[in-house]
C-alpha cells in the first residue's frame, strides 16, 4: 500500500509540475527536459506513468473534471448551478485547474486533443438538463443539446475574458451574471424565483463536497 501511495503522489507531482510548465511556456514550446527538472523526478519515473508529452498535457486536462459528483439536490437546475459556480471557484483556487483550463483554450496547442473537457462538462450539463426537463423545471421549448452547448460555450467566453481582464478574481461574479441572464430563457418562472447563486456558492458546495469526501474516507 506505501508503494502504491508513493506512485500516487510522484504521479501528482509530475502532472503538477507538467501544469507550470505548459502553463508558463505553452503546450508547444514545453518539454519533457522542463517538466524533469520542475517535478524534480527522474525520466524512468515519468515515463512510467506518462509515455509522452501529449499524455502529460492529457492528464492535465483531465483534472478539469475532478469534482462534477455533486451533492443531489430537489432542483436539478440548482445542481446545474452548483456544477457552473463550483467550476469557477476551483479556477479561482486551484493552479492545477487553471493550467488545465489554459491549456484547453491554448490555441497553438497543435495535434493535442483538446476537446475532453468540453465533452465531460457538456455531458455533464446535458444529464443535469435532462433530469431538470423531466422534472418539469423547463420551459417546453428547451432543447437540451442546444440549451448544453450554449451554457458550455458561454462559460468558455466568460472564463477567458475574466481570465484576460483579472486573472480569474472576478470568475464567480460573471458566472453569476452569466447565469442570471441566460437561466430565465430556458427555466420555469417558479423554480427559477427559488434558485441559489450567491457570489461565493461555489466556495460553499464545493466545502460540502469535500467535506463529504473527507467523511467517506474515515
């Protein structure tokens, strides 16, 4: 078990490392050598858990999706406003998921297969939508791909203009704002009237996720 736990954390620690280093220099320009010397690992080390550098970059991306086992709630278009709030909150807290985000919208990262948390968090969503539909939380019209892509598109836009203008300090505000403008085009007026979405909702769920975690794993 100490030998596994071992290879769990020299694995974090080189995807760690991995995320500076495409972070600072870009997918492209990034190397192996950088990624060495940042982890502080030996080469057989990393080649033991990462083949190349696109499945470095591919873990990174992978951290992304890290918390979406949200707690359940009676409105699942609540849920759908806990996973945008917790995603914000993360990028405002975790460099990990920040690489990982940068990296996902670094438009020179020729050949790598970005398109991972795009999907996760599009099936994420469209689960949520379909479970909200269900339930009579949406308005008749809704298609629940199209309704998906644009909340999935939308956050993209916002992240990076937040990213651009304050370097994520202002994330949660603007997935609030994005939220409050786009929920009423798709929400049933009632449940829309009991939604909640302060500013620091995602700091909240996402304590409760992780103290739910913690419980779990005594």
């Amino acid at each position: 078990m100490a030998k596994q736990d071992r290879a769990i954390r020299t694995r974090q620690t080189i995807i760690a490392a991995a995320a500076r280093v495409f972070e600072e220099n870009g997918y492209q320009a990034a190397t192996i050598t950088q990624i060495l010397k940042e982890a502080g690992v030996t080469k057989g080390a990393l080649y033991f858990h990462f083949g190349s550098k696109e499945e470095l970059a591919h873990g990174v991306l992978a951290e992304q999706g890290q918390a979406w086992s949200l707690p359940a709630r009676p409105s699942k278009v609540q849920e759908l406003v806990d996973a945008v709030m917790v995603h914000a909150h993360r990028l405002q807290t975790d460099p990990l998921v920040r690489a990982s985000v940068r990296l996902t919208l670094d438009p020179h990262a020729y050949g790598l297969d970005r398109t991972g948390p795009f999907r996760e968090f599009g099936e994420v969503c469209r689960k949520i939508l379909t479970a909200a539909k269900d339930q009579g939380e949406l308005l008749p019209h809704v298609d629940i791909a199209e309704a998906s892509d644009i909340l999935v598109g939308s956050f993209a836009g916002v992240q990076a203009m937040s990213e651009t203008l304050t370097n994520y300090a202002d994330l949660s505000e603007r997935a609030r704002s994005l939220l409050r403008y786009l929920l009423p085009a798709a929400v049933v007026p009632s449940v829309l009237a009991a939604l909640d979405y302060p500013v620091d909702r995602g700091a909240v769920v996402f304590a409760e996720i992780q103290a739910f975690e913690g419980a779990a794993a005594e």
